[in-house]
C-alpha cells in the first residue's frame, strides 16, 4: 500500500494524540522534565522555536534517540523512553512524523503540539 504524507500524519497523531496549546503550557509548567522537540531545520526553527526547545531535524532524530549507536551520535535527553516528549515544527504535520518514530522507538509518552509552533505564535506566545 502506497502512504501519502497525510497518511502519514495520521498515523502519527493516532499513536501520539494532539495537545493543545493551553494543555502544553500546563504540563510544561507542571512537568518541567518534559522535551519539546522542533523537527524543523535549523535554518527554518533559529530563532522561532518555543522557549527551552531542542532543535533536532526530523532527519537526525532516530539517531538521536537510538540507545544502541555510539555516545557521540546520541542526545542524552532522548535516553529515556519514558520521559514526556511533545514534538513541535512549522504547522505540525512534521511533528507528527516525528512523534510515530519515537513510538516506534519505544517513547511511552509523546504528543503532538496541535497547530505546531506556527499555533503557538498565533496565540501570542514567546518565541526564541
């Protein structure tokens, strides 16, 4: 069966539901343990991403989360399976890319920032 990218997305946000804007503010706020992970390029996130985000391509991210390839290919952040993830990029699509490859990594506990950061600006939130 041929996938579409909507396919896709789909895809990714059955297995890491949507999290509103307000919702992530509360669990940022009452779970500082949790990564907000922008899969956009670099050149596409620099100084637009949310606050305390990590920067990592959707490209880099299996590696960066693998456990098995050596230390210096690995974020140390992403070591965890259980810690609470919430994947962000443009307007979300991305994201939810990124989120079904860390539930297929193992990740126990990812969302989807609903609306990406593109939502997370339009409801005049800071950016850096």
């Amino acid at each position: 069966m041929v996938k579409t990218f909507a396919d896709m997305v789909a895809e990714g946000r059955e297995v890491a539901p949507p999290i509103s804007i307000d919702d992530a503010k509360a669990q940022l706020a009452s779970h500082p343990e949790t990564i907000v992970v922008d899969v956009r390029q670099e050149d596409d996130a620099h100084g637009d991403g949310i606050p305390g985000s990590v920067n990592i391509p959707l490209g880099l991210l299996a590696i960066r989360a693998d456990t098995n390839l050596p230390e210096h290919y690995r974020d140390a952040r992403l070591q965890d399976r259980s810690v609470p993830i919430i994947t962000t990029c443009g307007p979300g699509g991305q994201a939810a890319l990124a989120a079904k490859t860390l539930h297929d990594m193992g990740f126990t506990n990812v969302r989807v920032l609903d609306g990406g950061t593109v939502a997370w600006k339009a409801a005049g939130n800071a950016v850096e």
